[in-house]
C-alpha cells in the first residue's frame, strides 16, 4: 500500500508542480494568498470586470498542443496467445499469430504479458533475457524486432521478464515499422496480492519495479504503455494523456479473482476518463496452469459504448484455433469524443 501511495503521489506532482509531497500525502503548496481565500470570495473575483483572476493561467507547465495522429483509422490486432512451458514453442507460436494478424490488415499488434512462458517468481529468472545484449540472449526480442521490420508493422511486444544486471523486469519492448526498439517500459506498479482462499502472489519477491512512464511515438500515433496493475493506477493514465497520448496499451494477465472484478471496468474507466482508446491483451486461459489467466483481451474506445473483446480462451475471429488465437478491431482516432 505504500508503494502504491507513493506512485500515486508522484504522478501527481508530474501533472501538477505545485504539488508538494508530505508524509506519503500531497498537499497544495502556493505563495498567492488566493489560495486561502474563501471560495465566495474567489468566485467573486473571477466575475469582477477587469479582473486580474486568469484561472486558464493557474497551469504550470501549460498544456501541450496534442499531435494528430499520423492514421486516422487503422486496424488492431489483439494476440491473445496461449503460453506453455516449451519457450521456442511459444516464440514460434507467436509469430505465426503476428503473421496471421498483419496479413488481415492490423498496422499494430498487442501480444500479452509474460508471453514466452509460465507467469510465476519460479519461471521467471529462467526465461529472462537480455535485451540489451540481444541475439541469442534474447531470442524473444529478436524474433519481435524481425516481425515487426518484415511485415512493417507496429509491435507492442506484450512483455517478457527482462535480466539487467542483477535485476528482473516485467518489460514491453515497442517496435516500429522498421524493426528498432521505439520504447522500452519496464512494469511500475508490481502486483503483490494476498486473498485468503482466493489467491496469493507477490512479483516483488523476484522482479524489480521500473522507474519511469513510457509514451513512444509509433508510425499510428503516439502510445501510452502500461503493464498489467498499471492500469489500476489513474494518475499514469492523467500523465500519458496530458503528454499527447492517442492510445494506451496494457498487457495484462489478470487472474480469475482480478479479471471479472476489475479487467474491464479499469480499461472503460481509463478510457472514459482520459478521452482515448485503451487496448489489452491478456494470455488464453489455461486452467491447468498454475496461475490463470482471464483472458478477455479487449479494445475500448473512448465513448465507452464501443469496444471488441474476445472470449476467455480464444478471442472473437479465433474460432478455427484450437488454443487461442486473435481478434481484429478497427479503431478511428476521428471519432467525435
């Protein structure tokens, strides 16, 4: 809980620098004294002729004229992918599924979190790899950034547990049309959780938590990225907005205590609030596994009444596929929000 205060507290004082931070709590720190006028008083000052009252004045640093977005329509494609033990299977698998994706028409694909194996502490130090270093160190990051220059594609790469030094990450690599790395998001907001008789899990226990938000311009607009419990977190959403974002990604694996309680409402939530689409993918459903996953990749678009979801083991255009598959959605940043 104090982790996620002092998240909360800090991207608060991102969008507001006149926040000050006390004791875990922001607090409104400003030298005018009309900061502690009373609001009678301040709603008479703001409609006295001539006033020296400009509210639109108050933001510090002024809001960033939004770019447009290079596509005004385009496809998305959702790979909802189902995960084993065998890490060349899964590579394999995804590819295929990245392949079939752009060949009916998506210009960006989402994979899931924690695609090339196993979501557990156990799993994760034994499928890291080294983004750094690359090639056979990090065959996962490889096969991504070849897919993504060979089809002239967009690749949000879902995530896959990342060895730096002597720390893990939960990281989603971003790939452009061009097959080089356009952003790089390491998961802020890890998720410890202790339900009795429901579900425990704790991601502290092996991955290190990542330090900074992620906004990458792609050649179908500029991109917020979050991981999974990021998404819980408003504040994140507020910054990536205010910094011109069109479209927020979140591979997630929720679970099946988290994901009907919270999966979607999040997603509407941040894309109501915000005025933007919000795009997850989330893993198939395995209930054999030892952590599993809800499924439900879902595409949400910012009026909220519009939105593409899958099914929890295989999405809505993957009824030919026996594991898992994809779903395609058509999302149109000309909309009338």
């Amino acid at each position: 809980m104090r982790a996620a205060a002092a998240a909360t507290a800090t991207a608060a004082a991102l969008l507001a620098p006149g926040l000050k931070l006390c004791a875990g709590r922001a607090r409104v720190s400003s030298s005018s004294s009309s900061s502690r006028l009373p609001l009678r008083r301040v709603a008479a000052m703001a409609s006295a002729p001539n006033s020296s009252f400009r509210p639109e004045e108050a933001r510090s640093p002024p809001a960033l004229e939004l770019p447009t977005p290079p596509l005004s329509k385009f496809k998305v494609a959702l790979c909802q992918l189902s995960v084993t033990a065998d890490k060349s299977r899964n590579i394999a698998h995804a590819r295929a599924a990245i392949e079939k994706a752009a060949s009916d028409g998506a210009k960006l694909v989402l994979l899931p979190e924690i695609w090339n194996g196993p979501y557990s502490n156990d799993s994760f130090p034994e499928y890291a790899e080294d983004i750094e270093a690359g090639g056979d160190a990090a065959p996962s990051f490889s096969m991504m950034s070849e897919v993504a220059r060979s089809l002239q594609i967009t690749l949000v790469g879902g995530s896959i547990a990342e060895r730096s030094g002597n720390n893990l990450y939960n990281t989603c690599c971003v790939f452009g049309s061009d097959g080089q790395l356009k952003g790089k998001h390491r998961k802020i907001h890890l998720f410890d959780i202790d339900i009795p008789g429901k579900i425990t899990f704790k991601e502290s226990k092996t991955l290190t938590a990542g330090q900074s938000p992620t906004v990458v311009d792609t050649d179908v607009g500029r991109i917020g990225i979050g991981i999974c419990y990021d998404i819980r977190f408003q504040e994140l959403a507020m910054l990536y907005a205010a910094r011109g974002a069109h479209l927020l990604c979140y591979p997630g694996a929720f679970n099946m205590t988290t994901g009907p309680l919270h999966w979607e409402l999040l997603q509407r939530a941040r894309a109501a609030d915000n005025q933007l689409f919000v795009a997850t993918c989330g893993p198939a459903r395995d209930t054999s596994a030892g952590y599993v996953a809800w499924g439900h990749s879902t595409l949400v678009g910012p009026a909220i009444s519009s939105s593409a979801t899958s099914t929890p083991w295989r999405s809505l255009s993957a009824g030919r596929c026996p594991e898992a598959g994809f779903s395609v959605a058509s999302l149109d940043a000309a909309v009338s929000l």
